[in-house]
C-alpha cells in the first residue's frame, strides 16, 4: 500500500519560505494557509528560524499567546519602525490616567450625592440637624426643601 499523502494546504510559513510542509509543522497550527499576511508581519521583523526556535522552546498550550504577541509587536514594529509597540503602551497608559482620574471625579460627586442625600433624610423626618450638618448646608438648601416637600405631598 502506498503511503498516503498530506492533502491539506500548506501553512502560510512554508508556502512563503518556499518549503514542504510537513505533518508535523510547528508552524501550521499558528499561521493557516487563508491567513499569509500574519506570517509575513512576523517573518519580516524576527525571521522564520527565530519563531521557530522560539515556539519549540514554550509549551503546546503557550504558543497561541506567544504567537499572538509576536504578531501584535510586529505590527507594531513596522507600523512604527521608531517607537513599535511602545506607542501604543504609552497611549493606553494615559489612557488609563485619564480614567482613574474620571472615576476618582465621578467617586467624589457620588460621595458629595450621598451626603445631600442623608441631608435630605434629616429634614424630612424632621430630626434637628448638627452643627456640622448646617455648617455643610449650602446654597442647594431651597432645592432640597422644594424635594423634600415633593416627597412629603406624593401620593404612596
């Protein structure tokens, strides 16, 4: 019986290196045949023999993230031959600044929400406020008579 051979396409790296893929390709599983442009991102800044090297020396099931982060730095890379992936680092970083310093805005107007709140409690049930609580009154106090008198006439 004649040995049966391999019917599937070959891998995106053997096809632009020019060699037969064989069965037991490490590269197969990571640069399909429909998708070449990824292999060759990667190819053109590290080389096939350091991808290859590289992917024998991590475990089967940490080749995807490998892989992954060595086609988002290469395309980094030639996006941007100066900065590559460090751009991109930068601006999600100021990014990030910016958020936390939004949500610490956003912590403080719901903090400064709550205390109106307990404010509003202690005039509609009538409770005598501290001296604290007058001092911190401020001018928003004809507004929360006007909803404290709102909740008082709404119908339960």
């Amino acid at each position: 019986m004649a040995k049966r051979q391999r019917t599937s396409v070959s891998c995106a790296a053997c096809r632009l290196t020019r060699k037969k893929c064989s069965e037991d390709c490490i590269l197969a599983p990571h640069f399909p045949a429909y998708d070449p442009d990824k292999f060759t991102v990667v190819h053109r800044v590290y080389g096939t023999n350091n991808i290859v090297k590289l992917l024998q020396g991590l475990e089967t099931k940490q080749r995807v993230d490998a892989v992954n982060s060595l086609v988002s730095e290469a395309s980094a890379r030639v996006n941007n031959p100066i900065l590559g992936s460090v751009k991109v680092v930068n601006g999600l970083e100021k990014q990030i600044a910016e958020l936390e310093s939004e949500l610490a805005t956003k912590q403080e107007e719901l903090v400064n929400m709550h205390s109106e709140y307990d404010k509003l409690l202690l005039l509609l049930h009538n409770r005598p406020l501290d001296v604290q609580d007058v001092y911190h009154i401020d001018t928003t106090e004809d507004i929360m008579y006007e909803q404290v008198d709102t909740l008082l006439w709404e119908p339960i």
